[in-house]
C-alpha cells in the first residue's frame, strides 16, 4: 500500500470567502440579466443583494466591464454544455446532420436564455481594452466545440478554422437577426428554414473542401 | 402646342420649412452617429446644433426612438446605394459573382460606416413598439435588392425569399461578428475568407433549389 497522501496545505479562509462570494454576486448578477438584461446590472443593487459593499465588488471585478465579461464568461460555459452534449450525441451522424445539431442546440439556448445569449453578443468593451485571457480561452473553446465537430471532413486544419468560423457567424447572424425581429416579425418556422439552408449549403461547401 | 400646365399649387411654407428641418435635423444626427455612436444623439444637443426648439424636434420625430429610426432609416437608403449599384454593374455574371459582388458592396458600406451601420443593428425598439410603415417598406426593399440578385436562379418565389433571408443573414452575423473582433481580433482578410466561404456555399446550394 502507498503511503497516505500528504494532507492539502489548508485553504486560506480569505481566499475562500472571496471565491465564494464571486460565485454568489456571479449567480444573482446572471439573474438580473436574464430577467431585465445588461443595463440592470448596477454594482449598487449587486453589493446590496450579494451582502458586500461596492468597494469589495470592485475589488473582486476590477469595474463594471470586468463584472459583464465575468457574467458573459458564465453564460459561454452554459451554453457550451448543449452544445457539447450534441456534438457527442451526433457524432455518429454524417456531417449535415452534426452541423445541424449543433446548430439546434445553439438556437434552442439563445432563444431559452435570451436576455443573457444578448449580452454575450452586445456588450462592447472600449476599443482600447483587452479582453482577459480567461475570457478568450473560453470563446476559443467553443469555437472548438464547432471545429471538432467538423473533424477530418475538412482535413486542413486552416480550412476547417475558417470553415467554422463562417458557419458560427452565418448561423449567428441568422439567430441574431430574428431574435431581435429585424427582418421581420419573430417567426420560429422562418427561423429554422433559414438556418436549415445555410448549415445544408456549408456542409456542402465543406465537403467540397475535403 | 399643347397648353401650358396649370401651375403647382403654392406650397404651405410651414411644410416647407418643416421638411427642411427634418433634413437638417437628420443630417446633423447622422454626423454625430458617425463620429461619437447611437448615445450620442441627444435632443437638446440636437435642437441646439439644428437652430431649434426641443419640443419642434419632438414634433418633427416623435420621440427619441422615433428620431433613432428616421436617422436609422437615412443609413438603410445610404447604404441602398452600392448595393444596387453592384447589383446593376455585376448582372451578367452568374449566381455566385453576383452575390460576392453584393457582399463585398455590404461589407464595404460597413466598414467605412460602422457607427452608422451598427446603430441599425444594436437599437431596439420596446417590445410592445410597432415599426413605422416606411421603416419595415426601406427594409423590404434592401431585402429586395438580394431576392432580384438570386433572380431566376431559384425560381420558386417562396424558397428565393428564404435563400436572401438566410444569406443575409449569414453573410451579416460573419461581419457583425468581425467588426465587434467576436471570434479574434479585426483582421479583414480573415473576413473576406469567411464571407467568401457562405457566399460560395449559398450560391451551390440555391444552384440545388433551382
């Protein structure tokens, strides 16, 4: 028998209690986008609820922009557990039919999670601002999610980048566009008409890359 | 000889003068959407660069939202202009150059506009606000511009409209996404490899329609 494993060094309680805490202020502040969106989110209604103060909020977020991309950041990591979920679930199916659950799974969350899929897409740092790297690994990871779907369909690995880079940003603008009625009235038949055509026409577009 | 036409009737110089003010007013708003964004415009900013009153401003538009979809309405015409006019320079190529050329023309207009084509995008109306009539008309008419480009090449009038439908759509998220540095920071050639991509594969799959 090996011998026990050293006993962990003992957690440092601030460190602990901070974690904590960015995990509640993390939990109401999502729930205050789903229920009113972005500009609800208000560091003085977070502290109260949360039970901090508003220097202790800072402290944590760095500002305001640092506590949307924290929420944000939250929300990638929901949406990436259906995502992954059909990508598993039709990993035995041939490439249209993959893209499209893919595809499903992104359209079934934004429109279940709409407030909070929005705040993903509309919030803006300045345009001097760097994202945090935690942030960009996690879109990176989705990202990935679509690459790795695609797999040796598209054996380049630059074609299959750009393969589905285009296809997130064609079914995208899709959603995005009929969420916010801005071709016409919400219509969920519309809706996945056109995103039907546009996943049938890239998984032929890809195919002819292979 | 025919006789002489019967003179126009004397315009009411109180319309006169209020058309002219809209223009002004537009004009004006539309400069500040250029340089400094949507929040930019202000009513009393407004008022006092166009010589007026902010209840004549109020008059004139509405309210603000109604001032954000007229100046919204001015970029939608703007941009009408290059697309019909790739439309009408690329009419003898076939489906996929003429649809590049109209993309190209789209992601052009974009990005030399982008405060002004963003704001058509990021601003919403309440839930429970109607569009103004001629708002939804200019929008069906630049919807338009891509259903006559797909032309005769998918015949069944239902499926064109879901072809430009999903196409614009597409080939907007891929810029939208691409302006907002999204998926990685701005790079254009990035962004023409992708328009081209959904571009190229729309075209083969309307081509299937056909």
């Amino acid at each position: 028998m090996p011998a026990a494993a050293p006993a962990p060094p003992a957690a440092d309680p601030e460190i602990v209690g901070r974690e904590a805490l960015r995990g509640v202020i993390l939990k109401i502040a999502g729930e205050i986008v789903a229920a009113e969106g972005l500009p609800a989110v208000q560091a003085r209604r977070l502290a109260a609820e949360g039970g901090c103060s508003v220097g202790t909020l800072y402290n944590i977020f760095g500002d305001r922009d640092g506590l949307i991309l924290a929420i944000n950041r939250e929300t990638m990591t929901a949406l990436s557990v259906p995502l992954d979920a059909a990508r598993k679930a039709s990993v035995k199916g041939h490439l249209e039919a993959r893209l499209m659950a893919l595809a499903t799974a992104y359209m079934t969350f934004a429109l279940e999670n709409r407030n909070r899929w929005l705040a993903v897409f509309e919030f803006r740092l300045p345009d001097d601002a760097a994202l945090p790297a935690d942030f960009v690994a996690e879109r990176a990871r989705l990202l990935g999610l679509l690459v790795e779907t695609i797999g040796s369909d598209v054996p380049d690995a630059a074609q299959r980048q750009t393969a589905a880079r285009a296809l997130f940003g064609a079914a995208h603008g899709i959603l995005h566009l009929a969420v916010n009625n801005r071709l016409s009235d919400f219509d969920r038949a519309d809706l996945e008409r056109d995103l039907q055509f546009i996943v049938k026409a890239a998984a032929a577009g890809m195919r002819k890359m292979g």
